[in-house]
C-alpha cells in the first residue's frame, strides 16, 4: 500500500531513514550526524498539496501497526522563480520489501501526483554515483543526466560523485 505519510508516521520513518544511511552508506551524502531533529521532520512531514509531501509503501494495510517499508520525498522549490521546479529526494526501499519493485512504484505515484500540479515544468533529483540501481530506475522514469559534482561527498575514504538529474513533466 502507498500513501502519504502522516505526522503518526514519523517515528517509523526516522527508524527507516536512519536505517539507509547504515545499509547504503555509499548512497548518501548524509550520515546519523547530520540528521535533522524530530521536530524539523514533522515540520517537513506536514502534506501541502502542490508544494510537498512524502510518500510510504507499506508492507500491511493493518491501520493498527502499519509496517513501513519504503520511501520518496517531493519538494517544490518555493521561490516564484523557481516554483516551476520541483525535487524529488529521500527515495528509499528497506531490505524486507527489496525486489518487489516498490521503488518504482513509488517513484510512479510521485510523478503522477507532480504532474497533476499546476505550472510544474519539472523533476529534479541528485544520486549517487554509487546508486546503480536507483540510477537506473531513474533513467527508466525518463530522468537524464545534466551533471555531475565529481568528488561530491565522501564515506571514510571513498569518494562518491553526485549526479544531477531532470524530468520534464
């Protein structure tokens, strides 16, 4: 099941959050230190329609102990020359739901809530050189490359690239 988060959903996605950087670190360029604080993510968790949202696949449709398993964030950018533009961020399936093809889902249900939105032109996203998989799903959606930040960030002593993404909607 997919459908946005909720502000009850918040301790379930900070677990699955924290839970990527330690199983893909090579996919981030974010680690535990850098987490945000509890509060700044409910604040970010907070659905507007046309500016963001996240969206959670869930394992169960038990509304009781719904068991998230995956995740993609959607940001607009805010500023009015820059609303026409939109980031798609935070994508992320767990081990347990891995091979269902819950990341495309994901990214497919984002993309249909984003072209639905008014003056939206298109999709921006940033990935790791690392991310073969998600690069690859990317590109499937029709994302194209437009750059690359060389040496963008680094675990211990492996340097990863940042590629930049777009989608026209």
């Amino acid at each position: 099941m997919i459908r946005p988060l909720k502000i009850s959903d918040l301790d379930a996605f900070l677990v699955l959050r924290k839970q990527s950087w330690t199983t893909d670190p090579l996919s981030w360029d974010h680690d535990p230190s850098d987490a945000l604080s509890r509060e700044e993510w409910r604040l970010r968790m907070e659905a507007i329609p046309n500016e963001r949202f996240i969206l959670g696949y869930f394992l169960t449709d038990d509304l009781e102990a719904p068991e998230l398993a995956g995740i993609i964030g959607f940001t607009r950018f805010e500023k009015l020359k820059r609303r026409h533009r939109a980031m798609v961020w935070g994508v992320y399936v767990g081990p347990a739901a891995r091979g269902r093809g819950v990341s495309k889902m994901l990214l497919k249900e984002c993309l249909h809530l984003a072209r639905e939105m008014e003056g939206l032109h298109h999709l921006v996203l940033t990935v790791s050189s690392y991310a073969k998989a998600a690069r690859k799903l990317y590109s499937s959606a029709g994302f194209t490359e437009f750059g690359r930040e060389v040496e963008a960030a680094r675990t211990g002593e492996v340097a990863m690239d940042e590629i930049h993404m777009m989608l026209v909607v």
